[in-house]
C-alpha cells in the first residue's frame, strides 16, 4: 500500500548541510491523513522545536480536507513527532549545542499507509557555502548536456 507521494523541502538541502537523518511519525487527525494523502501538504515553512520533552513540527501547512465537515482541522497547528527516547535524548543533545536545528526533509505515506516525516539534524550553512552548491549544481547540469551530445 506505498504510495507514491513524496513532498520534499528542497530548500533544506540549500540552507543546511544535513548531519543526521531521523524517520519520525506523526500524530495527525482523521482529517489530516486524508489530506496527506491528496498530497495537500506543504513543509517549505516547516521547522522542528521541542516543547515539554516532545519533538513538534511547527508551522506545516496541511490543507482542510474537501470532505470534512466542522470536524475539520487547523491548517498550521503544532503536530507531535514520534521517534524513540533514545534518539529524542540524541537529538535535544545536539539542538542544545550552538548552530544546530531540526529541519523536515520530505513527508511520505510508509508500506503499512502511516505517513511518516524524514526529519535532519542540520547545521546553517555560510553564505559561501551556498555559493558552492549553485557552482556544483551547474557543473553537474553543463556536463550532463555535454554527456547527451
């Protein structure tokens, strides 16, 4: 039962050099699966902060469901990410430290139909090292045209 819907933040992999990558749960309401699985969902906007000992995701856009009623959720409310002590503990240690945050990589639906977050533990990249990534990526799309003459 995989589907294929894969929302990504491509931005992330702009801004962040990606140090860890967590597979989390999420607690979500009826409706919000529902629209999860339309793929009407957005985590550009998206970051990650612990509150009371839980790992939220704030500020991700879940679109209202077409079909819901006033059982209809609130677009951008706080949702629980669920992962293990072990990595919470992980994780909290190393946001503790200077420079690190959680940032959300891409929202999927898992074989048994629960949509999952791929979460990263990051660290901000310099304005220099964007630069560098624009020059690789170039390269890599000039070579590629020079591959296919």
């Amino acid at each position: 039962m995989a589907s294929d819907l894969n929302i990504r933040n491509k931005k992330a992999y702009f801004e962040y050099h990606i140090l860890d990558k967590y597979v989390a749960g999420i607690q979500l309401l009826g409706t919000e699966i529902k629209s999860i699985r339309q793929g009407k969902a957005n985590i550009n906007d998206a970051f990650c902060t612990f509150l009371n000992d839980q790992l939220y995701i704030r500020n991700m856009h879940i679109a209202e469901y077409s079909h819901g009623s006033f059982y209809n959720h609130e677009q951008k409310r706080d949702r629980v990410l669920l992962l293990t002590k072990k990595e919470m503990k992980k994780l909290r240690d190393k946001t503790e430290e200077k420079g690190f945050t959680i940032v959300p990589l891409a929202l999927f639906i898992s074989e048994r139909g629960f949509a999952k977050l791929e979460i990263g533990l990051a660290q901000g990249k310099k304005s220099f090292d964007k630069r560098d990534s624009i020059k690789e990526r170039e390269s890599k799309i000039e070579l590629d045209r020079a591959m296919k003459r």
